[in-house]
C-alpha cells in the first residue's frame, strides 16, 4: 500500500493579510490531526481510517472529508498551511468566512470525488492532504487578482495569471505519468472545480461581492502609497540630518528646520501640541 500526496516542496511568496478566522480554524486542525498521528504514534493507521481510499470508502463514508485533513510528512503539511494562509487570507476576507469555507469544502472534497472516479478498482493508494482545496485556492486567487506579483522561490517575479496557468499545466501533463506519490489529478480537479465554481456561480457576479474585492484592493494599494511617503519622509529626514552633523544646526533655512520637524512628527506618529 503506498499514500498519494498532493503537494511538493515549492516556495510561493506574496504579503497575505492577517490570519482571518476561516484559516486560523482550518490551520489548527490540520496541525493538529498532523501532530496527533505522531504523539499516538498511529499515523499509519489513521490514515487508513481518515485517508480517502477505494477499498474502504464504504463504510468509511467520511473519508472525502476527513482526508484534507491528513498528511504524511512535516513538510506536506507546512507547505500547504504556508500557501492556504499566503493566499487564502485575502479571500476570506473579500468573500466571507462562510463562502470561503464552502468554496474550500466544494474544491476539496469534488477534487478527492475525482480521484475516487478515476482509480474505482484499479489502485490500492490511499489519498491525503489538502492540496485539491489549496490548489482551488490558487485559481481562485489567479483569477480575482490575475496582475499581482508572486516571486517564485522568493527571486522569481511572475503575474498570479501566468503562474496559475504554469501550474495548470504542470498538473494536467503530469496526471498523464505513472509512478509518482503526489497526486497531479488532485491537483487538476481542485484548479477546475474552483474555476466552474466561480465561473457559474451567482456570488461570483454579485454587486457586493465585487464592492468588496474593490475595497480591499483600494486598501491594498494606500497601504502601499502610505508606505512609500514614509519611506521618502524617512529619506528627506536623514538628508536634512546629515546636513545638519556636516555643516552644522545653522546651516539649515526656517524652512529645512520646519520640514525637519514636520517629518520628525509624522514619522513617530506623534501631533505637535498648540
């Protein structure tokens, strides 16, 4: 018997929101059924109760669902928690926790369904991991922010569009080789179902959903304008500094002296007083 992961050791980069509480939960849980397995010293046999497998998905009837949830090594689990949090973050925060939950459910339990079809009779592995949710993540995130950056190994600068398409296309040539333990065709199905879900759903086209996914990228984007003024006030301070240690306090004018204050403000958050 041999375990079909979905995931490989791959580094996505990108600046996630804060831990939402969707993600926090399901981070949680899948830690915990990991850590689980390997203080019971179990592992093997809850992957056999939990694990989703042709051979005992009757009467184990849970396995669909129980099988996100179950992961056969440190990293497997660590890279798709890192990936869920990186980009599962915003989503949730756009679509809510309740939507987003039931897109992760539908993406991961229909990608493990798929797998069930398609090695019915023919395969004695059994399939863990949460990578078909994850994967249906990544298109949902491809295709709500197709021009963002991701940075590949954390060098590599790419557009989500063409990096999503990339690992489409990865999964979809490598379902056609034999021999792995990672599971492309779970990897695939997640990509799909996430993409019809999305495609022909009604909150995909609904007016608050999009009011909301404008918001936040909005807020996205004066972060980074705020961001950029404090890193020029930051500058304009040190050169005025530096004048001031070279030539001397009064080689500064009134008004170098005011913006040297000004920016000093600001920069520690602090408003002068009257």
């Amino acid at each position: 018997m041999r375990y079909q992961f979905q995931s490989q050791q791959t580094q996505f980069t990108w600046n996630p929101r804060t831990f939402t509480d969707a993600i926090k939960v399901l981070i949680l849980i899948n830690v915990g059924m990991y850590l689980l397995q390997i203080i019971t010293g179990s592992q093997e046999k809850m992957v056999e109760i939990f694990g989703l497998s042709t051979q005992t998905i009757w009467p184990l009837i849970w396995q669909p669902i129980t099988y996100m949830f179950m992961h056969g090594g440190v990293w497997h689990v660590v890279i798709n928690m890192f990936v869920l949090w990186m980009f599962g973050s915003e989503l949730e925060s756009i679509w809510g926790k309740k939507e987003f939950l039931k897109y992760y459910f539908v993406t991961g339990v229909g990608a493990g369904l798929i797998w069930l079809l398609f090695n019915i009779g023919g395969s004695s592995s059994i399939l863990i991991g949460a990578s078909g949710a994850v994967y249906g993540i990544l298109m949902a995130y491809g295709l709500m922010f197709p021009n963002r950056t991701v940075y590949i190994y954390f060098l590599f600068p790419v557009k989500v569009k063409w990096f999503v398409l990339f690992i489409g296309a990865i999964a979809f040539f490598s379902t056609m080789g034999t021999g792995s333990n990672i599971s492309h065709l779970t990897h695939l199905s997640g990509m799909l179902i996430g993409y019809l879900y999305l495609r022909f759903s009604d909150h995909w086209r609904n007016i608050t959903f999009n009011f909301r996914k404008k918001i936040v990228e909005l807020k996205s984007l004066q972060k980074e304008k705020d961001k950029q003024k404090k890193m020029e006030l930051k500058q304009e301070v040190d050169m005025l500094l530096d004048k001031a240690n070279i030539c001397g306090w009064e080689s500064l004018s009134e008004e170098e002296h005011s913006k040297l204050q000004s920016a000093s403000w600001k920069l520690s958050s602090k408003k002068p007083k009257n």
